[in-house]
C-alpha cells in the first residue's frame, strides 16, 4: 500500500488570517474560482507522489542531516500574481519574499537528498507561491485581474525554522494533510 506524500514548509496562524483577507478580496470578482482551504495552504519543497510508506523514515533521515547545516530564516508573503499570467490566469497565488536565497538552499536541498534517494527530479524551476485558488471557468477574469493588480498592501512575515513530510489524503471534500515527519533547522 503506498500513499500519496510531500515536503512543505508549514504556515503560522497569522500568514492564514492573511491568506483569507486576500482570498476574500479576490471573491470581490465574482470569478469561477475553487478556492483554497487557507488551513490547509502550505509552502511545497517537492512533491513526491506515492510512495511506499517504509521510504518516510530513511528519507526523513537524510533530510534532516542535510537540513542541519542550515539556520532557521524569515520571509515574507504578501502581493498577488497568477499563473500562467494574470490575464490568462489558471492558477491564482500569494507571493513569497523575503530570505529567498536561504528558501532556495533549502529547496534545493530537498530536492537533490530526494533524487539521491531515487525520486524523479523536478523538471521545472522553483517558483516559491502559495496557491489561494484554481480558476475553473472564463467568467469575470477581467475583474478577477483588476483584482489581482491591484493585490494588497498586506503582508505576513513566517520564521522558517523546520519543514515537514506530509501524508496527503483525498477526500470528496478536499485534501487532508498530517505530518509525518517534522525536520528542525538547526538554530
């Protein structure tokens, strides 16, 4: 039996409050969007789809060797933007800033133990983003882009000081994540 894995930076409660009144701004435009549980939003390292449960441990292992060369950071999320582009939106998220040379360390990191371990490398560029919706339907995308242009003078700062091995269930409902593995950053 295997089951459905990833590797995440977790959120305080703050950067959730935070991630809500964007998502409540964004609702303004009355787009067909399937909104993001803010309790459930995470900062993703790497996906790693389904693995055999026996493999959580030795890679929980190697990350955190790995993760002890590095000291907890800070960033910043705040600002609005859309992927592919905000005019062609399918993908509506929160940006991150703040120590991104420190996040992408990490990330890569993560990446290279998990490749060494066997996992397939990702293909694409780290873009550090916290998904708050997916666009479903064409209707009122131009109002959801003024929205997004106009983003938020909101900001959060999160203390990056561990990341964690999540179980992802899929449920009528939604996803449900538990950790299974939480990884300190050496202080």
């Amino acid at each position: 039996m295997t089951m459905r894995t990833f590797i995440a930076i977790p959120l305080a409660e703050d950067s959730h409050r935070l991630l809500e009144q964007l998502q409540n701004q964004l609702r303004a435009a009355a787009a067909e969007v399937r909104w993001t549980s803010t309790a459930s939003i995470h900062l993703t390292l790497k996906f790693l789809g389904e693995i055999d449960p026996a493999v959580v441990g030795k890679t929980a292992d190697r990350l955190r060797t790995e993760s002890r060369a590095l000291a907890p950071f800070t960033l910043s999320l705040g600002g609005l933007g859309a992927f592919p582009t905000i005019q062609n939106p399918r993908v509506v998220w929160c940006g991150v800033s703040g120590d991104i040379e420190q996040l992408g360390l990490l990330q890569h990191k993560v990446e290279q133990e998990c490749t060494r371990l066997g996992f397939a490398p990702e293909e694409r560029p780290f873009h550090p983003h916290l998904t708050l919706g997916r666009v479903r339907g064409r209707r009122n995308l131009h109002r959801l882009a003024e929205c997004i242009k106009i983003g938020s003078d909101s900001a959060s700062a999160l203390t990056v000081s561990r990341f964690n091995i999540y179980k992802s269930t899929l449920t009528p409902r939604g996803a449900i994540y538990d950790i299974l593995e939480p990884i300190e950053l050496s202080p």
